[in-house]
C-alpha cells in the first residue's frame, strides 16, 4: 500500500488542529490556577510536586521540593502545617481562592469537617496532610478534589494510586 504524503501531512495537520481547541481552553485555566497559587502558597511550584494519594478512608496529600533545597523545604512545611491547621477546622478559604469555590469535594469537605480526621507530618524533602474518614461520601469528596487539584496544577501535580 503506497501512502500519500501530502494526504499524511494533511490529516495529521486536522488531528492536531481538532485537538487545539481542548488544549488551549485548559492552557488559560492552568495559567490562572498557578497565578493564585503563588498568592497563597509560598514556595516555589516549579521546585515541588504535589502528589495525591487517594486511599480507601481519605487520602494523603504530599508537596515535594524536587532538589531538596532547604530554604524551600522550611516554606514547603510551613504552609503545609498552616494548611493543615486550616483544614482540621473546615476552613478550605485558600484552596478555594486558588481553584474557585465550586471545586469537586470542597463544599463537601467544609460541611463534614467535623468527620475528617486530618494529620500533618514532615517528610524528607517536604510535608504530608493526612485526610481520615469513615463516611463513604466524605471519602468521595477528598477524591473528587485530589483529582480537582491535579487537573488543575498541571505538570506541578500527579496522582499515585
């Protein structure tokens, strides 16, 4: 079977402009997701990973500083600990002001509260929150916003399963 090059180029030319649109409405999005992150978050997102870890009573959420700076590290676990502090209370303000306050789970979580264990601890290179419950739609929430998180952060975030 002899192949066309002009046809070759032509039809990968319209796979890659029908896939433009999608790309492009999510590239202003991530644009503005990391614009309020550096208002509310201190440390640097291009020197950390944010990793989520869905579990079956909740989950653990991880930030990461790639190359161990210990300045970064100090500003990783600081946030990461006030974060921690803020959420125990039901108060999702600075996820919220980041990812908008109609974000999956968030409503969810700052109404059960009151039944999500959250713990904070200090990892080699960075800070881990937590998340504990043993309501089935709380857990489901702290999913749906892990997965929220991660779409939005981009390259700055992964999910482990």
């Amino acid at each position: 079977m002899k192949i066309n090059l002009a046809n070759a180029v032509a039809a990968a030319a319209v796979a890659v402009a029908l896939c433009l649109p999608v790309y492009a409405a999510d590239v202003p999005r991530e644009s503005q997701v990391e614009r309020n992150s550096e208002r509310v978050m201190p440390f640097s997102m291009e020197a950390t990973m944010h990793v989520f870890k869905p579990t079956p009573t909740g989950g653990v959420q991880t930030v990461m500083v790639h190359n161990g700076d210990a300045r970064q590290v100090l500003l990783v676990r600081s946030h990461v600990r006030k974060e921690a502090q803020a959420f125990a209370r039901g108060d999702f303000t600075d996820p919220a002001s980041i990812h908008g306050g109609a974000m999956p789970g968030l409503q969810a979580m700052h109404a059960g509260a009151k039944r999500i264990a959250v713990r904070y601890s200090e990892m080699q290179n960075g800070a881990a929150i937590t998340y504990t419950t043993n309501d089935p739609s709380l857990v489901s929430a702290l999913h749906a916003w892990f997965k929220a998180q991660v779409s939005d952060h981009g390259s700055h975030a992964t999910m482990k399963m």
